[in-house]
C-alpha cells in the first residue's frame, strides 16, 4: 500500500507542468516559453527525486528520465542539458551506494531519449514513440540494476518487473498527452483569436475608408473654391482652416486605428479608462453610422484609472461596441450608449443597446467558446474578451430581453493615480 501511494505521488509530480500551464496561461493570449519549461521541469523533478519510490536503501527510482523527455520535445537540448546537470548533481547530493548507478542510467536514458526525440518529432503516430520511450527507460532501469544489484531484482521482482514499467508508462504518456493536447488547443484559440481581431478590423477598415472620404472630399471642394477665387484672402483663409481641421480630425482617427491593429504587447500600466473610451469612441463612430445606429458616450468627470493593458483594453472595447452595434443593425433607431462612473472602489463600465436581445440560454453561454449569437460569427471575440478582463481582475455581468436590448456591465478595480 505505501508503495501504491508513492507511485500515484510520482503520478501527481509528472503533472505538475500541465497544471502549472492551465494556471498561468488561462488568461494569457500567447503559448508556452522555453523559461517556462525549464522552471517548471525543474519544480517538478527536484519534488520527484525528492520523494522517489524505493524498496531497497540506497536505490531509488522517480520519473526525472520523464522529465528530461519532456524538457527535450518542449524546450530544445539545452534545457534538457540543464535538466540532465540539475538531476545528476542533486542525485549526487542524495547519495546511497546507487549513486553511481542512477549517474550510469541518466546518460543511457538521454541517449535514448535524443534518439527518440527526433523520432518523435517527426512522426504522426506520437503515442507509439511515447510508449517505447517509456519501455526503453523501464529496461535500461532494470538491466543496470540487475547488472550492479541482481540480488536487489531476484528479492523484489513484482517492484522491478510492474511497479518501475508502470511508472514510466503511465507518466510519460499523461504528461507528454495532456501537455500536447493544452498547448495544440492554446495555439488554436490564439491564432482564431488572431483572426477574428483582423475581420473585426477589416470592418472597421470599411467604414473608416468610408468615412474618410467625407473629409477628403470637403478639402477637395476648398481647395477648389481658393483656386477659383484666391483674391479673397479672408474666404481663403476660413477654407484653409476647416480644411486643416478635417485633415487633422481623419488623421487622429486613422492613427488610432493603427494602434488598435498592431499586435499586443504584454504590458501593465495605469490608464484612464475615460480617454480609451474617447479614442475607441472615434474609431468606431464611422462603423456606427455605417450601419445607422448612434453611438452615445457619457464619461466620467474625472479621471477613472484602472491597472491594465492599455492595447487589451483597448480591444476589448472595440470587441463588445461593434457586437453591440451589430446587435442593432436590424432595429429602428438603433443606439448604442457608453456609461462609465465610480461605485465601491470600482470603475463601472456599461455598455447598452436596444438590438435583437437575448434569451436565459444565449446570456449563459457567452463568453464559451465558439458560441455566437451571429450567424458568421466564431464567439471568440468575446471569449478573449472575457478572458482579458478576468486576467485585470475585472467582471463581467449581462442583463438582456429578447427584442428589447442587451445591457453589458464591465467591472474593474479602481486605482487612484498616485
């Protein structure tokens, strides 16, 4: 029995880099890094050898071999060369007259595991390289310790034959399967995440371009009127002035556009949520009246300051006013209002229209991914938006009545400016 608890302890180690993923990467828009692996490879070996299953004094068996795999597929040969140091120094800070044993084992089984590394890499039938891996290390654990200890393997067959095969099969099969299958999904979410930005922009794109050309057109029609007539200095001089202010007007708008298409940046910093509505205001006022609807703000007196990713924030903006927009394409004088104000040390942000609505079941869902109430649309604008909010710590609430309206109320923390 206490050797059954061991083996599901090692179990619980080999899945310490899957769950440390899911922790730390749930609310982040980028995969796994190289640092990451190395950090948590090393959490989770240092835990393994530290509590490693043993029937005989001295001689100890864990998953490091595992570990060093697995730092080799995710992280490249060097973090598995770091892995390899840091497994071999601390087994010989361990000690036991198996000392030289484990420091034999940990060469062979890095060899085998460069050579199945490339195998594995290369190869669709992943699961059949997992197992043979984990074979090999079972053998080569097992020829070195009958080598060295045969008296050790005739005195505990059962340990040697089940326990130690169990061990590197079943670990390394959870951890390289859970852990493939977590990044291949993360990739997936971000690069659909990706694209649904681009067609969000690409409509944006349409009305700004639309847009654009009321200004452009005045500026043709002043310049026009001072070539027919460039004696009147005083009618020259108001043409040139509201020609100016509308080519001042178009830029401000399309530089913001710009900065809402770069990609994002992993950054935190004070921002005033008052002067992104603004902004985020500007730009999507042309997509507004593209589609007949009004777009209302009431801001803040002063100054509303929240932490936060100025670009994210930005986003998710324009992620909830274009759906709220959408939403009213189809109704009669449709409106869409912005409403930001202070409650209980909270920067409240609501977002109302008077669209298509929702039911109990729709409300539910949001947020999920790949739900959409549209029928083009993919849900994940508004789950990467769910998500950036939830990683400021911020909440979301919707209240909303089938042909009457939806009503989005974003929560933030509220952080006086020092």
């Amino acid at each position: 029995m206490i050797l059954l608890k061991e083996v599901i302890l090692q179990m619980f180690f080999a899945l310490t880099p899957f769950v440390l993923f899911n922790i730390y990467y749930r609310d982040r828009m980028r995969n796994y890094s190289r640092a990451f692996i190395l950090v948590t490879s090393s959490i989770c070996m240092f835990l393994a050898m530290t509590f490693a299953t043993s029937v005989s004094e001295g001689v100890i068996f864990d998953i490091r071999h595992i570990i060093v795999f697995f730092a080799l597929v995710y992280g490249g040969v060097r973090i598995a060369l770091v892995l390899l140091i840091e497994s071999a120094l601390y087994r010989y800070y361990l000690g036991g007259e198996g000392i030289w044993l484990a420091l034999l084992a940990l060469v062979v089984t890095f060899a085998i595991s460069l050579l199945m590394y490339r195998r594995y890499k290369a190869s669709y039938r992943k699961t059949l390289y997992i197992f043979l891996t984990g074979a090999l290390f079972s053998l080569v654990a097992l020829g070195l310790t009958y080598l060295y200890f045969p008296t050790y393997v005739s005195h505990h067959p059962a340990y040697y034959l089940f326990v130690i095969p169990v061990q590197n099969f079943v670990g390394i099969w959870l951890l390289l399967s859970l852990f493939s299958k977590c990044v291949s999904d993360k990739e997936l979410f971000i690069r659909h995440a990706q694209n649904e930005k681009i067609e969000t922009m690409s409509h944006v794109a349409a009305s700004l371009a639309h847009e654009v050309r009321n200004p452009l057109t005045a500026v043709k029609g002043f310049l026009r009127l001072i070539q027919e007539n460039p004696e009147n200095i005083t009618k020259t001089d108001q043409y040139i002035r509201i020609s100016m202010d509308e080519i001042q007007r178009t830029e401000a708008i399309l530089t913001e556009y710009l900065a809402l298409s770069k990609p994002l940046k992993e950054r935190t910093e004070l921002i005033n949520v008052c002067d992104q509505l603004y902004v985020v205001r500007e730009v999507m006022l042309p997509f507004a009246n593209m589609h007949n609807v009004e777009l209302e703000l009431q801001a803040y007196e002063k100054p509303v300051t929240i932490l936060a990713n100025p670009d994210e924030f930005k986003q998710v903006l324009v992620n909830f006013i274009k759906n709220a927009i959408e939403a009213c394409e189809q109704t009669v004088n449709g409106k869409v209002s912005l409403s930001l104000f202070i409650e209980k040390s909270n920067a409240m942000l609501i977002i109302k229209d008077n669209g298509i609505g929702m039911d109990e079941g729709q409300i539910k869902r949001l947020g999920s991914i790949y739900f959409s109430t549209k029928t083009s649309g993919t849900g994940l604008g508004l789950t990467y938006s769910y998500h950036v909010i939830h990683a400021f710590g911020g909440s979301v609430s919707v209240s909303s009545k089938p042909k009457v309206g939806t009503k989005f109320t974003i929560t933030f923390p509220y952080h006086a400016q020092p």
